[in-house]
C-alpha cells in the first residue's frame, strides 16, 4: 500500500506539472530530458551569436533537430509517454492488488463455511441416535463377552454406560433395622430350560414376595457359577436369583448363595428333571416350594442395581440373604459340568447406598 501511494503522489506531480505548464522541465523521475534541453539552447545560442547581424548576409536557417520547438515537442511527448507508462503501472498494480484482497475474501469466506458445515455435522452427529445393531448372541468369555454386550445390541447399552450396574461387591452396608421380607410362597409347577446360558426354571403363578410396601411375583429362577456377588470380597460357589416381578413391571430378585454343606432338595428336584439338550425345556408332572429353598436367617442386603444379562436394565430391588444355602458337592459338580463359567464380573459400585439387617 506505502508503494501504490508513493506511485500515486508521483503521478500527481507529473500529471499536474504536465497540465500545467508543459515547458517545465520535468522532475527527476524523468532525468535523461533535462541536459538534452540544456544542451540545445546552448547550441542555438551558440549559432544565433555566429550569425552575422548586417543586412544581406547569409540568411540563418536553424537545424531542425536543434530547434527549441521541436525540443518542447519531444519533451511534451516524452513526459506524456512516461506519465502513460506510470499509469499502466499503477493501474496493474492496483488489479494485482484487488484480485489480491478478492482472492483473501474468498478464501476467508470458504474457511468460514467450511467451519460452519462442520459444526453442523457435529450438532447432527450429537443429536443423532448411534447407528442400531441387533445382534442377540452374547456370552460370558470372549469377543462376545461382558466387556462387549453393549456393542452386540442398541438395546443393550446400559451394560456400558449404566451406573446402577450388577453384581457388585457389597461391602459398607448400612445397618437399619430393616423390615423382614414377607414371603408367600407355595408349592407350585414348573419346567426347566436349558437357555444356553444358564438352567432357568420357570414357575407357576401365585408365588409372592413383599418387601417395601410392594408385592412381587416370582416368575423364573436360574443359576450362576461362581456367585456372581460378592460379601466384603468373598466370593460363593454358586448363587440362585429368584426373580420377582410388580404389577407395574418392577423387578426385583432375590440372591440365594450357596455354599458346600448338604444336599438342598429343590435343587435336587431341578437337576432331576434337566432338558437333554440345550435349548430344550423339560416340564415335569410334579411340584416345588421355592420355600424349601430359603435359609432359615432371614436378614439381608438390599440396594438397587441391573439384571446381570443383556439388556443389563437397572432400576431392579436386589435384595441379597446373608445367610447362604447349602448345597452338596455332587450337586455343585452336577451343574459346573453343564456351565464352568457363568457369571459377569463385579460392576462398580458408584457410590450408591446399599442396606443391611442389623
Ligand atoms: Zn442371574
């Protein structure tokens, strides 16, 4: 820009010396003009006083190329064609220097809309659910294993992002005297599944449980191995989770553990009437009491937390006897030969507030 300037105010001075009086000999950005104008006058001055003044003599004819008009002339011709040539300079300056400015704009404004499409990605991107799978193969070992069931289905995202997950290990209980679970259970038909994951029997209706001013259903009972809680660190050969259902779809399921002792008939029951395949329910023509399988102590943990399968929902009363159940070694073996491994591992607590009979 300090260059355009200097050009202009140089193309001031000439063009308006020029306009004005074109016999001034030009400034010094025109050098070469000067001493050639100089050197003419000296030589017409020089041929003028040669000239002889008495009448009759030789008549002065003055050489064309030194005549101080024609001088003027070319002087004229020379600053017109110089002060030309300044502005086309100036002229081709300033393009360059438009296109120049024209082509930072653009090049601002491509940024700016370029940012502008990127933010509107990232807003759609946000807002926008995470593309759906609905894979339903899942294990407890493996590339389908606990670390990826949140990966397997959409549905099963609370297996990842949950922070009411289960199993944990309960420790720091709140000791309260709480109030006893009511049981009213009965002798009830079953069958007996083999899901691929684990035995699952399921029961017939007119089972209940009370506990919190609310009345749940038992609907199904199934097995793990080892116990998938944990009291204080310990950990249990096997645990039964009897899962309880409100009218309003609440769960709530209630962990029995059991350790080595003697044999626990209803368990027995279970194992006798076992599918022969996977996939395969049994339904035998005889009866259960889910009583026969409760400890005689009744305290317990409770605090709130997930199923422990896909779709790892949360919002379900656990509610964990402190005292185990036995269970014969036969009987344990029995089952670890059907599921070694069937248990996901302990999830985080996150603070949350767990209660225990005193
Ligand atoms: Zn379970």
């Amino acid at each position: 820009m300090r260059n355009l300037i200097a050009l202009s105010a140089c193309c001031l001075v000439i063009g308006t010396a020029g306009a004005a009086d074109p016999v001034v000999p030009p400034s010094k950005s025109v050098p070469n003009i000067r001493p050639n104008l100089a050197a003419a006058a000296a030589a017409d001055r020089a041929n003028i006083e040669k000239e002889p003044t008495a009448a009759g003599g030789p008549k002065y004819v003055p050489p064309a190329r030194k005549n101080p008009a024609a001088s003027a002339a070319a002087q004229r011709e020379e600053e017109a064609r110089a002060e030309a040539e300044l502005s086309e300079k100036i002229a081709q300056r300033l393009a360059e220097m438009r296109a120049n400015q024209a082509a930072r704009i653009a090049s601002a404004e491509k940024a700016r809309k370029q940012k502008a499409v990127k933010a509107a990605a990232a807003e759609v991107a946000a807002k926008a659910p995470p593309p759906r799978v609905y894979g339903t193969h899942w294990t407890y070992e493996g590339e389908s294993g606990p670390a990826n069931w949140s990966k397997i289905n959409s549905d099963w995202a609370k297996c990842s992002s949950g922070s009411r997950q289960s199993p944990i290990d309960i420790r720091d209980g709140m000791k309260v005297d709480l109030e006893q679970i009511a049981f009213d259970y009965r002798p009830s038909g079953f069958n007996v599944t083999d899901n691929g994951h684990t035995v699952q029997v399921m029961v017939g209706p007119g089972n209940y449980l009370s506990v919190a001013g609310r009345t749940y259903e038992l609907q199904q009972f199934h097995f793990h191995r080892p116990a998938e809680e944990r009291v204080n660190g310990k950990g249990f050969e096997m645990v039964v989770h009897l899962v309880h259902k409100d009218p309003e779809g609440r769960l709530a399921v209630l962990a029995l553990l059991l350790e080595r002792g003697k044999p626990q008939a209803t368990i027995q029951t279970v194992w006798n009437n076992l599918p022969l395949e996977k996939g395969d329910t049994a339904m035998p023509s005889i009866v259960l009491d889910p009583n026969d399988m409760l400890p005689q102590r009744r305290d317990y943990y409770t605090f709130m937390g997930s199923l422990t399968t896909p779709p790892c929902t949360e919002g379900v009363l656990w509610l964990v006897m402190k005292e185990p159940v036995q269970a014969s070694p036969a009987q344990l073996a029995l089952f670890s030969r059907l599921y070694p491994f069937n248990a996901r591992p302990i999830q985080a607590n996150s603070g949350r507030m767990i209660k225990e009979s005193n």
